[in-house]
C-alpha cells in the first residue's frame, strides 16, 4: 500500500464532512449551483420533491418594466401581444413616476426610496433566451409565493425601435411563460406593470450652476456642512435636493425662472407650496381631504377643475373636497392626481423624503414629470381584470386584496 495513502483517505474525509456540512446550512445551495451550471432543465424528481403542500397559494410573477408607458403598452397588446393577459389599466405612478417606488406602494414594503438591487431577478440589459431559462430556474427555486423581476427600457430613442424593442422582449416572454406552466410545480399567476416614463428625456438642466451662482455651497455627499445636495439617481424628469428647511423657498423661488423648470415644491407650516414661472399655490389637507390655492396664477391648472367642483357641491364651505373626489376629477387632468401625489412625495414627517423637488419640463411637452406625459404607467394581470385608471395601492388590492398601510407618508 503507498505510503501516503492513511493521508489521501484524512483529506477525502474532510473533504466529504465539509460538502454535507455546507449542504446541511444551505438544503438549496448545491441545487443552485448545479443549475446554474447546467443548461438542461430542472430534474423532475427535484421539481416533485419542492413542490408546495396541498392548498397553498399560486406563485405570482410580478415583473415591473421600467421606462414602458402605458399608451405603448395597450398598442402592443392590441395588436395581439400577450393574449392571455386582460387589457392594461393606466397606473397613475407616484411622484417621481419610477417603477421601483410605483411598485413598493403596490406591494406595501413602506419604502420611500425602493433599489433595483432587492428585485428577486434583474432581466440583462442584452436578454437572450439564456436569460428567460435562468429567471424560470430562479423562479421555480424561490421560497416565497412572490416573485419580483424587473427590466429597463431606455427612456429613448422613442418611436419605432422602442417599440420594436419591446415587442422582441414580450415574444421571448409568452414563450418563457409557456415554458414555466409546464415545468413549475405550482399554479403561475403574473402581473405586468411599470409606474410612468415617457419616451422622450427631459431637458437638462443645471440646477447646481444656478445655486452656487446665487450663493449657495454644494456638498458632494447627503450630510455634508453645505447648503444643498443634489440627490443621486435617476427620477425622470425630476430632481431631489436635500437642504436646510428655511432655505426651501428661497431656492425655488430661485430655480423656477429656469429655462426647463416646471415647477418646484417644498413643505412649509404644513402646506406644500409649489412654484413655478407663471404662478404660485399651495395645498393643505385635512383627514383625508384637500384644499388647493393659488395666490399668484395656477401652477397646477386646477382651476377650472376646482370651480365644476364647486358647481358640483363636491367641495365643503373651507373648500376642502375628499381624496375620493379629487381622484375621480383628476385622474384625467394635464397633471394626474397632483394633490396626493405631491403630499406623498413631501410627507408632513419628513422621514427619508428630501426638502424639495424640481420638475423638469419634457423634451417635447410643455409639462414636466407630473404631467400625463410620464405619469402613466400601466398595469395588466393574466387572471383579473384592470379599471381603466387606477393608484398603485388600488393595483395591489387586486393582487392581494386590501392590505394596511405600512407608511403613514403614503396617507
């Protein structure tokens, strides 16, 4: 017998404790692996071993398509894309319509500030079929009975290749969803959605330049000794500065003569107020109604909409009117529901939000990312029907029924 062999024997012994030792901390680490580097399906004996016990719930897909705006979307889908799914309902996004936030008010995480990186599953910018075979691995691996992926469009080149771009992913897509049904062990339900974006960027333009002309000192990073900071991140159209509360006004009074400025809003004695180069107003609220009012102009073109509500006897003797009712007369407006959704972008506690927002105007509207332009996103179900216009809390009722509300900002 060789001379080493007692040696060789110690090491396969470790070898084998520690490859059932990591296995017993991690049941699905090695299936993981093996599959990732595996390019035929999943075995059958694993998909009848993991699957779920007798009267659980079907697992439900939900993958958020950033940058997809509603009226490209029922396009498509008229022309008969994804036939088994019911019509697409406008999503009125939040403020700044990004799918990420659109979709944590769906889901009722109680985030104000949602990161791509807490998707159960990023789609590559450069999808392949490779890339539909591993999110159904994924998907037939996860614990949960809910699956997040998510996927961004460019905001542009808008037209024609945008929208053969995405007809391209949603081929690959009903093919994949084929695949799943036959392979995953339980029922798939899916949902499509994305929270605004419109095909066109907006203009650029240099806030910073302006503040540090005016006086005002940069910081490079949030917390810093400065007078603001710019928040990092794309918001579509939108730009958050963190600053000191009583300089607020101020800089909006500032940046709304911009060239490329919508508006600006910031929170004050419990009103937001919002200014732009034609005008100035505010909104209060009450419970769980509203007041607007303009002292110079009508930044938010309210007015007309204001006075049939007051034809309407809709709005009390303080000419408070209920959230109910600004939805329902709103919803359809240059700006969708603005009340709510600025009072949500500037909760009254503050928590995570910034100081203010800028509103940049669109490179080929005049209405910046309030505005029906980028506010409509969509939502579609293969299993229930959409209304014609809907908030995302009322899309998660359809998901999952009426949920609490984990963030009192989103009141």
């Amino acid at each position: 017998m060789p001379r080493n062999s007692p040696r060789r024997g110690f090491k396969i012994g470790l070898v084998i404790v520690a490859f059932f030792s990591l296995a017993m901390i991690s049941p699905f680490a090695w299936v993981r692996w093996s599959l990732s580097r595996s390019g035929s399906a999943v075995p059958a004996d694993l998909k009848d071993a993991l699957a779920p016990a007798p009267g659980d719930e079907s697992l439900v897909l939900v993958l958020a398509l950033e940058g997809v705006p509603y009226e490209l979307m029922r396009e498509i889908h008229g022309e008969g894309a994804l036939k088994s799914f019911k019509n697409p309902g406008r999503l009125v996004g939040s403020f700044p319509p990004t799918t990420g936030l659109a979709l944590s008010k769906m889901l009722q995480t109680g985030e104000l500030a949602p990161e791509t990186y807490k998707y159960d599953y990023i789609v590559p910018p450069g999808f392949s079929r490779a890339d539909f075979k591993d999110l159904k691995d994924r998907l037939f691996l996860h614990p949960g009975n809910r699956f997040t992926a998510y996927k961004r469009f460019a905001a542009g080149p808008s037209g024609v290749e945008a929208k053969k771009a995405l007809q391209d992913f949603l081929a690959h897509f009903e093919t994949f969803v084929q695949e799943a049904r036959q392979e995953l062990p339980a029922p798939l339900k899916i949902v499509l959605m994305s929270g605004g974006g419109g095909p066109d960027p907006a203009q650029s333009v240099d806030l910073a330049g302006a503040l540090t002309l005016a006086g005002y000192h940069k910081s490079s990073a949030p917390g810093g000794s400065a007078d603001f900071t710019i928040e990092p991140g794309e918001a579509f159209g939108s730009v958050a500065l963190r600053a000191d509360a009583q300089n607020a006004k101020f800089m909006c009074l500032l940046l709304r003569r911009l060239e490329g400025v919508d508006f600006c809003v910031y929170r004050q004695s419990g009103r937001l107020h919002i200014l732009s180069s034609g005008g100035a107003a505010w909104v209060e609220r009450s419970g769980e109604s509203y007041r607007y009012g303009a002292s110079e102009g009508d930044p938010l073109r309210l007015g007309p909409i204001i006075t049939a509500m007051r034809l309407g006897q809709e709005l009390d003797p303080e000419d408070f009117a209920g959230d109910a009712d600004w939805w329902k007369n709103t919803r359809n407006h240059f700006y969708p529901d603005p009340l709510h959704r600025l009072w949500s972008a500037l909760p009254p506690d503050g928590g995570n939000a910034p100081t203010l927002w800028v509103s940049l105007k669109d490179a080929a509207a005049n209405g910046g990312d309030l505005s029906r332009t980028r506010s409509y996103g969509f939502f579609m179900t293969d299993f229930a029907d959409s209304p014609d216009t809907l908030r995302p809390e009322k899309a998660g009722e359809i998901l999952e029924g009426p949920r609490p509300n984990l963030n009192p900002a989103w009141n």
